[in-house]
C-alpha cells in the first residue's frame, strides 16, 4: 500500500466552492466541491479530506468520489457536531476550506486482476462508493465482484439508486440488507455478517475490503476467517477521530499506530493485534 498527502504543504488550506448540495438521508447530506481553477483533487480512494468553516473549526471526511472525476469531488457528510452542524446550513456557491488528501487509501493497483468483496456498512458505504465506483469505471480489470451493502434502517441506507446501478453491470453481485425494516422492504433483514456464510470464494485470489461502525469489523473477520482469506488480504478502514491529518495531534493515535498518517487504510494483517483497541 501506499501513502499519499496533499500537494505543498499539508497546513495550506485551499478554497473549495460548493458547487452542488443533496439532502440523502435525515442526517447526511452531499457536498460535490471545486478547488480553485478545477484543480484535482488528486486522491485516492480511501483518502480523506480536512474541511473547515472560519471561527467553527475543522473536521476530517472521507472522500466518497473516484479519482477519474478530476474537475470536483464528492463528499458525504453526516450531522454530527458543531463543524458538521455549519456545513449543513451552508448553501450552494459558498466556500469551504480543504487541507488534503490525507491518508493511505486502498491499494487499487494490488486489487486489479483479483476477486473483489467489498463490504460496506452505515457510513463505511461513503469511502466505498469511492472504490466501487474507481473499479467499476473498468470492471474488467478484475475478478468476480462481490459487493454486500447494509445498514439500520432503508431511511438511513445511502445511495440505493446507484447500488440499484451497480447491481446491473456484468460480472457484479450485489446484496443489501437492513438490521430492521417495514413492510415495503423487498430485501434482506439482518446483519451483514449473515450474508457471508453463503458466499462461494477462493480465497487464494480474493481480496475483501471491510468498512462500517467498528463493532462490524470483529463478526466480519470473524466470518472472512471461516473463508480462509488470508489476513493480509483482508483490508479495513478504521473510524477515529482525525484532528490535524499529519499525526501531530495524537487524536487518531491507536497504540503506536497514527490513522490518519499510516491508514486509515491497513490490511487486517498490519492491526489484528490491535482491533481490541479500535
């Protein structure tokens, strides 16, 4: 895997113009963004930004747009505290700062010509739209891919007409579960952990990329485990609280692993011994 930061320097804060705003769900709402002159953002998926309102402060948001999309990018935020709070009254035509690309995203170049299993659960699904959508721009570039999708509730599921797209495209499986749901619910009901048992993989060649609430990662890896997929097959995106994106400030900090400087992409491999912590 590799590393990727910011181009200049990681403090410099750039201005993003709010090109578009969606309402998605009750509390989350999509922000497609532009950096001066259309300039890319050059990330990779997996990859997350620091964006921040003047006198409200900043926080970090993965990036939930593919690499190819060069002019903008996409974010997907959650209404979660005072910064979340100011970008949610924002409208479209006013300016946020950006600091980024941080992180290690995912190793795009290793998955190609593999199987694919890419699990997402609640918010996880916003990093993995990213990847999704980088390896489907090209899905012959890989294997078999398996995408399994879930979340509490359908009201709280995001980007159900895109996954509905997804499910469309040749040689991709997709499956989508809720915890709880009603009457009009056509799909699966459970957790997403149930879905696994049924699949048919080769581990010698399958690669699984988990991302969810960190109570999900220990009953995923468990049932990964019951496949045989080795553990440095296995890829996870940890959830901490980013405070500066260059390790500096100690928020993100698991034992002597900082998330936002060696992840937040790492193979189960790199952290097993630390999913205790997470």
């Amino acid at each position: 895997m590799t590393k990727s930061s910011s181009k200049g320097s990681s403090y410099a804060v750039k201005a993003g113009k709010i090109l578009r705003i969606k309402q998605l769900t009750e509390s989350e709402k999509y922000f497609e963004i532009q950096l001066p002159n259309a300039e890319p953002l050059g990330h990779e998926p997996g990859q997350f930004v620091m964006i921040s309102i003047p006198g409200l402060g900043e926080a970090p948001i993965s990036v939930s747009s593919p690499p190819a999309m060069k002019e903008s990018f996409e974010l997907v935020i959650r209404r979660a505290g005072t910064v979340t709070d100011g970008l949610h009254k924002l409208s479209a035509g006013d300016t946020v700062g950006i600091r980024g690309p941080f992180g290690r995203g995912f190793p795009v170049a290793e998955l190609e010509q593999k199987d694919l299993l890419l699990i997402g659960g609640g918010c996880g699904n916003i990093p993995l739209r990213s990847l999704i959508k980088h390896v489907l721009a090209d899905p012959k570039r890989y294997g078999k891919i398996t995408i399994l999708s879930g979340c509490k509730t359908p009201e709280m599921f995001l980007f159900l007409d895109e996954i509905s797209e997804w499910s469309k495209v040749p040689g991709v499986s997709v499956e989508i579960i809720v915890d709880r749901a009603g009457p009009s619910w056509k799909a699966k009901v459970g957790l997403i952990t149930t879905l696994i048992p049924s699949l048919v993989l080769d581990p010698s060649k399958t690669y699984a990329v988990v991302i969810g609430p960190p109570i999900m990662y220990k009953f995923v890896v468990q049932e990964l485990m019951k496949k045989h997929i080795p553990h440095n097959q296995i890829i996870l995106s940890l959830e901490r609280h980013m405070k500066c994106g260059v390790g500096k400030c100690g928020h993100c900090q698991i034992e002597s692993v900082y998330c936002c400087q060696d992840g937040p992409v790492f193979t189960y491999k790199e952290i097993e011994h630390n999913l205790e912590a997470i």
